[in-house]
C-alpha cells in the first residue's frame, strides 16, 4: 500500500456550483459588452462612410488604411497625439516622482503631522473631480498657465498624487527595516536609501501604478475641456471631439473610426505588455 497520500479536489457543494455558473454568467456577458464595440470600433476604421452607415456589422469589404493616414495628417490627430504624449508623459513622470518619494517619508520616518498629512492626501482621492474644476480654473488663470502645457501637466499630476501615495504606502510601509539600517551604515543617505535601495525593491508596485495612472491620465477629458482652450495644445479627448463639432453631418466616419482607434491602440498596447506586472505589483494591503 503506498505511502503517499492522495490528493482529493475539494468537495463542492450544490451552492458553490451555482455561485460560480452565475459568476461565470455575469463575468461573459460583461466582457463582451467591452470586447464587441472595442472590435466592432478597430474594424469599422477599415471602412469607408457609405459601407459603415449602410452595413455598421459587416466586415469591411475592402480594407482601407487611407484611413488612418487621413486621420493622423488632415484631421490633425497627429498634432493631438502628440500633445498627449507630452502631457501625460510629463504628468506621469511627476507624480511617480514626487509620489514616491510623499509616501516613502510617511511611511517610513516619524514626525509631527505625519498621520495629518496622509489622511488629508487619502482625502483627495473622495474629492469629485468636477467639484475641484472651477476654481481650479481661476487659479491656473490668476498664475498665467491656464491653456498652457505647464498648466495642465500639474493639473493632471496634482489629482494623480493621492491615488499613487495611498497605494506605494502599503509598500514602502512592508519593506524591511533592516534594509535601511544597513544602507545607512555602509554610509549611504536618505536619498541614495530612497533612490537605489528602496524604490528597485519596491518596484511591483511602482510598476503597477505606474500603468494605472497612464490609463487615467490618458483618457483624461474633463481637465483638458476646462482648462484648455488652445487649439494648438489640444490633448486626444479635446480634439476628437473638436473634430466631430467640425464636420457635422459631413463627418467622415472612417477617418472618425481610425482616429478612435489611434486613441485606444497605447492604452492596449501598454495593458498586453504590462499586465503580468498590473497583476503581480497588487500584493500587499493596503491597510495601515
């Protein structure tokens, strides 16, 4: 008789099934209400108007790419794409930036006002966006950077900042403290701890917020319309719209498909490349 003990599945009762069919259920149905109109947006791009208004599910009859061709260069999503990269980019490097460094001080020194400090930036993230538009509106035009680059990358940082220190809290506050005792006696300071001890050790989560706050800020649109009024900065949201306004009932609903397509195709690509790290990098709690 072997000695070995044999595995056995769990044992499942009549209620487990059922949960999980109707989990199963729910789960199907909602990835198809994202998946269709995502594939039905990539292939009606390869369509001209006249086939897209006639036959909107039917495949493309011809594939056309002069699409995206007439997107990018005469509807100017070229222009707008670029300014989005700016921005974001700019935004993205700031707040990782200064967020990091915001929650590895509250999370690992002591001081007068610390728990203040991280409950007021904890704070932010239930402040609603629209509420904080108009007088941020008056602010950035009082300093002169309202319709700037400028102006909008701190916007977009500032309210990208409570999310990204709440959640690289939990990791700075998980890191062994011998670590830094360590590194400080092989004569290393704050900043040398911060910069090549901690922040690779805790790079999972800097990763995964990272991709979080490109996704947000890329499909920002509520602080690009308020506080951007020039053409010429316009971001992807602001100049797809401007664009429909434009054409009107002359749209040309290829190019329109195409320049939608543009817009998501980053936010995909950064999702297929990034995801074992956005699945990986939530790990540790994030209570206190």
């Amino acid at each position: 008789m072997s000695t070995a003990l044999e595995r056995r599945p769990p044992h499942r009762t009549a209620g487990d099934r059922i949960f999980g069919t109707v989990a199963h259920v729910v789960l199907t149905v909602w990835a198809l209400l994202v998946i269709l109109p995502l594939i039905w947006t990539v292939y009606s791009s390869f369509k001209g108007s006249r086939e897209i208004l006639t036959s909107p599910f039917a495949l493309p009859e011809r594939w056309r790419l002069d699409n995206f061709v007439t997107a990018w260069q005469e509807a100017g999503i070229g222009r707008f794409f670029g300014n989005t990269l700016i921005v974001v980019g700019s935004a993205l490097f700031l707040v990782m930036l200064l967020g990091s460094m915001c929650a590895y001080v509250l999370a690992r020194f002591e001081f007068p006002g610390r728990r203040a400090i991280y409950y007021a930036l904890i704070a932010g993230l239930t402040f609603p966006l629209f509420l904080a538009v108009v007088p941020l509106f008056f602010v950035l035009q009082s300093m002169g950077l309202r319709g700037t680059y400028v102006g909008l990358i701190l916007s977009y940082a500032g309210f990208a900042l409570p999310f990204t220190v709440f959640f690289l809290y939990a990791f700075f506050r998980q890191l062994p403290e011998e670590i830094a005792e360590a590194a400080a006696i092989d004569g290393a300071g704050d900043f040398r701890t911060f910069f090549q001890v901690m922040i690779p050790m805790a790079g999972p989560g800097l990763a995964s917020v990272t991709i979080f706050n490109f996704l947000g800020l890329w499909n920002q649109f509520l602080l690009p319309v308020v506080l951007n009024s020039d053409e010429d900065k316009y971001v992807l949201a602001q100049g797809l719209v401007n664009l429909q306004a434009q054409q009107g009932y002359q749209s040309d609903w290829g190019a329109m498909f195409a320049s939608v397509t543009i817009t998501i195709l980053p936010v995909l690509i950064v999702y297929v490349i990034f995801q074992r790290q956005l699945q990986g990098g939530i790990g540790p709690s994030t209570n206190k």
